[in-house]
C-alpha cells in the first residue's frame, strides 16, 4: 500500500526524533556538491543516521554526496538536521521521493530550509569556485511537488531576508536565477543559450522542487550556488562530473566557512 507523503515525511520525522533524542529542529540544510564541509562547522553533531534507516530515504546516487542525516547543535542553541541523501529528479524515483527530505524537515518543526548546490554559470565572471546567492528560480523539469487543486505563491520564494544577511557575513556575494533541467545530462550549449535568453544566471539539476515544496511547508527558504563550471557554449571545455567535484573540493573550505556563518546569524 502506497503511503501518502505527508503520512511518510510524519513517519520519518518521528523516527528521527525516536532515534536521535532531539524533539524537534529549527533549520534543514540540503549540502549539494561542494557544500559537505559545513556540516562540520555548523556545531556539535550529536547525532548521525544513516538516511535508509529512515522512513523513505533511500541512498543516495551520486558521488560527492553522503548518505547520512546529522543532527547538531549550534553554539547558538539552535538545532540543525543536515540532510546528506538528496534524491534527483533523474533517478527516476518521482517528484515525492525529490522532495521527502524537505517535508520530513517541515514534520521536525524547521521554519528555515538551506538549499546548496553545485551548478554551471552563465556569468563569465563567475570562474568555477564562486558561491552565487538564488534570487528566484525558473523550474524547467515540467514536473512539480504539489498535487492537485495547490495553488502555492512563489513571490519572494527565495528570502531577501536570508541574502541580506548572508551579505552582511560577505558583502561581495553576488546573487542571480537558477534554472533546474532534469539531467542527468548536461545542457546543450543551445539550451543554455535558450535559459540566458529567458532569464537564467545558473543551471543546475536540483534546488527548484525542493524550493517548491520547503514554500508549501510553510518554510523560509534560502538558495545557495557554487559555480563549478561554466555552463556549454560558454567556455569552450567539455563538461565533466569529475570537473565538478574537483571544483567543489578546491572550494569546499572557503564556501563551507561562509556557509557555516550565516548559518550562525540566522
């Protein structure tokens, strides 16, 4: 019998209170490729599952990405759940299983939902390594988390709160649109031109239906990019998931540090 996906992210929810001790939490952090290293930096983890022992994860299918959910305590007195088993839409798994994560983080009682990842930039000057603040997103899988008559206002879905204060911790964060395509390939440089055209500053293969549902929970959301590369058509390298992670790992200290304190002023 299939589970209504409230009903599961309820069920995970309780099983991480039961399993970590931890009633409830106050922010949910999705670490994209490149991010992982904030967890550390955030606080205390007192708190590591393995995301399959709970209701609805499942491991996670790509390099660079943990399979774990921690728990940790900030030196501000806030709890965080880091959420390391991110589905993709590619996986083939449905729009339910992309957005678990975020619901299950809304049932621990998060107000706040962190979403990172790594993605292409069509911003010349972004060279791969350069963290880009999500202002608004355009979401081109034809697919969303909301079913049925579930009209959700998407005004202002990326907090202009959360930017200002991410720009008080970096004042040189620069901020733009994010495009998600399905992938798992990459875009053609033709698609890419096709997203310039319609407003894109970033394209990636996640963040926007999480984004979705996190706005329906009822949750703040804050975005964050790490260029890793620029997108096709314009530079004139191959594309490669090894340029990625080599770009999330030279960068990883930096943006994790900065991650870790805005995390902080919130």
């Amino acid at each position: 019998m299939t589970i209504e996906p409230f009903d599961l992210a309820e069920q995970a929810a309780s099983t991480i209170s039961e399993l970590t001790g931890v009633p409830s939490h106050d922010i949910a952090l999705v670490l994209g490729s490149g991010w992982g290293g904030a967890a550390d930096l955030i606080g205390e983890t007192t708190h590591t599952l393995n995301a399959t022992d709970i209701p609805g994860f499942s491991a996670p299918a790509v390099e660079g990405h943990v399979g774990t959910i921690r728990s940790i305590l900030t030196p501000q007195g806030k709890r965080v759940l880091v959420l390391g088993a991110r589905t993709h839409f590619y996986e083939g798994r449905g729009v339910r299983s992309v957005v678990h994560g975020v619901r299950t983080a809304a049932a621990t009682g998060a107000g706040i939902m962190v979403l990172t990842n790594g993605c292409g930039g069509l911003n010349p000057l972004w060279t791969p390594g350069t963290p880009v603040l999500i202002s608004d997103h355009i979401n081109l899988t034809t697919a969303s988390p909301l079913e049925g008559a579930t009209f959700v206002d998407l005004t202002n879905l990326y907090s202009s709160r959360i930017r200002d204060i991410a720009r008080t911790a970096d004042s040189s964060l620069d901020e733009g649109v994010y495009a998600q395509f399905t992938g798992p390939h990459y875009e053609t440089p033709a698609e890419v031109r096709y997203a310039r055209t319609i407003g894109a500053d970033l394209v990636g293969m996640s963040t926007a239906l999480e984004a979705i549902a996190a706005r329906h929970a009822g949750m703040e959301v804050f975005g964050m990019s790490l260029v890793t590369n620029l997108a096709a058509g314009i530079s004139d390298s191959p594309l490669s998931h090894a340029e990625v992670i080599e770009a999330g790992q030279t960068a990883g200290d930096r943006i994790s540090r900065l991650l870790a304190d805005i995390l902080g002023r919130l």
